[in-house]
C-alpha cells in the first residue's frame, strides 16, 4: 500500500477539515427526532458513523503520512522542483548520506550493518579494515583506501560530497566481496554498482540530487505501509457507508414524495 494511493483524499480540503466533522456527527446524533420526522430519514446513525469513520482515517493520515507526500501528494516532479529551489548544498550532502545508507540493507547483521551501534566498533572495523588493505601491494589498495574512508563518513552520519570514492565498479563488488566473506548475490550486486555510480557523479551536475530526491520520494510512498492500509480501510469504510446510507435514505424520500403527491386533495 502506497501513501499516494490515499493522498487523493487526504489532501483535499474537505479531509482537512477533520476537526469539523465530529461536530457533524454530533448533529447527527441530537437530530434522531427531526429528521424521521420532518425528512423521512430513518436510522441516521449512519451518519455519526460514517463521519467519524473519515475523521479518524484523516487523523491518522495527518500523523503518520510522510510530510513529502502530505504537501505535494502524487506529483513527484513538483517535490523535486521544489526541493532543487529551496534546499542547501548541506542537506542535500546529507542526504548523500541517508541515500549511500540505504544502499546496506542487505547487510544485515554482517560486517557494514548501518548504523553501527557503537564508535569502538566503527573504529575496529575500519582499523581492521585498514590494516589488512594497506598491506595489500597492487594497485587497488588506494582506491580501496578511498572507499574505506567513504565508509568512515558514512558510518558516522558525516554530510558526504560527490563525487566522494574512486575505483570502478568491479574495484567495489571485489571490496565487498572480500568484506563479506563470500561471494555477492544479484541484488547486492545491483546495489553495489548504482552506489559506485552515485560515487562519482560530477559536483556540478544535478543529477546526484534527482537520484537522491527520487530515492527519498519512492522510500516515502512505501514507508508505513501497514498504517497506509489502515487509513485507506478507513477511508473506505466511512465512505461505502455514507453513500449507501444516503442512496438508501434518498430513495425513501422519493418514495415518500410520490406516496403524498397521490393523496386526496382536501
């Protein structure tokens, strides 16, 4: 489930005038005697329902959809626009950062987990690590110092510019190869390569920003996905329940209406 699957409602500004629609529901409730009265309408509790069923889904889009979608919803040229006019060099570097992280997912519970949870186990990988590529005596040993040190900065949330390693891609996939102890699997593969293509992206060229601002966009849409479901549930809900009550209750008065347009004239 996807945030901006539900962001079409969510966004407009009927949802956002959430906090009016308890007071809606509240009418509902002390009307129960006019309206099958004057109106013909039966059971209008549905109405209660039906309204508070929105207004709990749109307060917990409100809290739990990320701020990227809530503002610009599906549009995700207009996100980018936006954030190539306004943001700092700084924040898109640590952006570079969050993005170069996301990339060790993989690595779960092996040698580069992210984040590391303490600086004497950063220090003793990146020592051993250090160590063990120093001694090396070919001509990959400075590049790999390179990523090592790109590591370090990594590891430590340090803001990282590009381009901000050297070596080629089959320079990274043999760096982790060896760090992992065994051979990569296709994704990690994959992985590898596109960071070792951010790596060197030219300073001046927007495009490391596009990948950076693509990847949080895409990583915002699936992110809480079991809350997602539960706002679009109760999106749902609220709204099935509301037009079939109110499709229902108009076909009463309708009913009503020709029932009394036959009555005798006095």
């Amino acid at each position: 489930m996807k945030w901006t699957l539900v962001s079409w409602f969510g966004n407009t500004p009927l949802a956002r005038a959430v906090m009016f629609i308890p007071i809606v529901a509240q009418f509902a409730i002390y009307s129960e005697r006019y309206l099958p009265e004057r109106w013909g309408l039966n059971n209008t509790l549905w109405l209660y329902w039906s309204l508070n069923l929105l207004a709990a889904g749109q307060i917990l889009y409100s809290l739990a959809a990320p701020r990227a979608i809530k503002r610009f919803g599906s549009d995700e040229e207009k996100f980018i626009e936006s954030a190539l006019n306004t943001w700092s060099t700084l924040r898109f570097q640590l952006q570079a950062t969050r993005y170069v992280q996301s990339h060790f997912e993989f690595w779960k519970g092996g040698p580069l987990e992210l984040p590391v949870q303490t600086n004497s186990d950063l220090e003793q990988r990146f020592q051993r690590l250090e160590t063990d590529y120093v001694a090396e005596r070919n001509n990959l040993s400075d590049r790999k110092r390179t990523i090592i040190a790109s590591l370090r900065t990594v590891t430590r949330d340090a803001p990282l510019s590009v381009p901000f390693a050297g070596g080629t891609a089959k320079d990274w996939l043999a760096f982790f190869e060896d760090l992992q102890g065994k051979p990569l699997s296709p994704t990690q593969e994959d992985s590898v390569r596109t960071l070792n293509f951010f790596s060197q992206h030219d300073a001046n060229d927007n495009q490391w920003k596009l990948d950076i601002l693509n990847w949080l966009y895409l990583s915002a849409n699936r992110s809480r996905s079991a809350l997602c479901a539960i706002v679009a549930s109760l999106y749902l809900a609220g709204s099935i329940y509301f037009l079939w009550n109110t499709a229902r209750n108009l076909w009463s008065i309708a009913m009503i209406s020709t029932h009394q347009g036959f009555l005798p004239q006095n």
